[in-house]
C-alpha cells in the first residue's frame, strides 16, 4: 500500500535519514542531499513549507549547472509505504501546459536504493495525476534519461507515450533525453 503524504515533522526524521545515507531527491544533483540536510535542520517548520509551494514569489531553484532560475509553482510529496521510500514533485506554469526550456518536465521522482523495484514509483506517479489535474494541467511531461528503463517503465504504466528524443540545454550539460507525456 502506498500514499502520499505532504511533507510534515512526523516523517521528517525518515526524510533525513534517507538523505544522510547518500540518497538525494534531486538525481541530476547529487549534491542537493547535503544542502536539504542542512536547511531541513536550519529550520526545519521553513523547510516544509517550501516542499509545498505554489506560490514561490521571487525564489529561485538551482540547476545542475549551478546557474539560479526562477522556481516554478510546486509541491512535493513523500511516499509512503513500509516507511519513508520515496519523494515525487509536480511543478507547473500557471495558465497553461507549457514549461520554461529549462525545466525538465512536470513531474520528478525518486525512490530510495533499498526500496526499489516493489512498484512504489510507479504507484506514486498515479497518484499525483490526479493532483496535476486539480492544477488544471490536461497532460504532463516528463523527461528521462535514455537508459533509465526503471523510469520509462514507470511512466508507460501510467499511460505515457514517448514524443521526442532530444538534446537538454547548456544548464544540464547538453546531454539526450527523453520526453514523455501522460494526457490527463
Ligand atoms: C526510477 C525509479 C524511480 C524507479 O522506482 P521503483 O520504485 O523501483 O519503480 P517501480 O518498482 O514502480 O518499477 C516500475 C517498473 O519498472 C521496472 N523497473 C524498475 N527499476 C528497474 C530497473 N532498474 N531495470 C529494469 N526495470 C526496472 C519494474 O520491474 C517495474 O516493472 P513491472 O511493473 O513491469 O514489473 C528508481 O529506480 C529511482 O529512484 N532511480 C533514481 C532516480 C531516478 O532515476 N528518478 C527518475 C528520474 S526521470
């Protein structure tokens, strides 16, 4: 059985541990497990509000490539099966379907190393379809790594459909990608 759950104090502490064994929410930045250490500590009542934001007003997200942009509208969720597995992320642009160029799909997803392949992915992304619906989104895009066939099979379970190969921009290093979308 999985859920998801809006970030709170009461799984905080999983979250952390999670993190302090190396796992990172952020698999294009590595390096993200250590500053969401630190500021999940600094101030941790902060730090869950801005897991669960959609309205970020002026802040600003960093890119592999360490350049700033502006951050999106976004929530995240942490899953929850046998405990703390996982955290998956909706993102949008108000008004419309259309993404920024440098943000690399609607939704992202990681699972913890220990708690992969038991269908704790796959079932997440169901389940925020539903939140990226009530966003007024009417499809998602998701973008993965070209040999990330755990990730591609999690998206065509959910009914996704691969529309493009492509390059992604300076930000990320110009590396190929996948684009995926799921119609809602
Ligand atoms: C990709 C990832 C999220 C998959 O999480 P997961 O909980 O293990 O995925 P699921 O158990 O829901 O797997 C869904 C399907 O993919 C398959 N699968 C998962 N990982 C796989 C792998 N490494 N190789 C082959 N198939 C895999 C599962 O067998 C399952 O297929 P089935 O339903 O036909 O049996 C996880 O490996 C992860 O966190 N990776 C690092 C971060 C990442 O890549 N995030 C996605 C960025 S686009």
């Amino acid at each position: 059985m999985v859920a998801l759950v809006r970030p709170d104090m009461l799984w905080l502490p999983a979250y952390r541990a999670a993190l302090a064994q190396g796992w990172s929410p952020d698999n294009l930045r590595p390096a993200a497990a250590g500053e969401l250490l630190a500021a999940s500590a600094a101030d941790p009542a902060d730090f869950l509000v801005g897991l669960d934001d959609p309205a970020p007003e002026g802040r600003t997200v960093t890119l592999p490539d360490g350049s700033r942009v502006p951050r999106l509208p976004s929530l995240s969720r942490w899953i929850i099966a046998d405990g703390f597995v996982g955290q998956i992320s909706l993102r949008w642009q108000p008004g419309g379907d259309a993404l920024p160029p440098y943000v690399l799909g609607h939704i992202g997803y990681g699972v913890v190393p220990w708690a992969r392949r038991r269908g704790h992915a796959g079932a997440a992304l169901g389940l925020i379809l539903p939140e990226a619906r009530a966003q007024g989104l009417t499809r998602v895009e998701l973008t993965t790594e070209p040999d990330n066939i755990g990730s591609i099979r999690v998206i065509e379970k959910n009914g996704g459909r691969l529309v493009e190969r492509f390059t992604r921009g300076p930000q990320y290093g110009q590396t190929p990608a996948l684009r995926f979308v799921i119609a809602l």
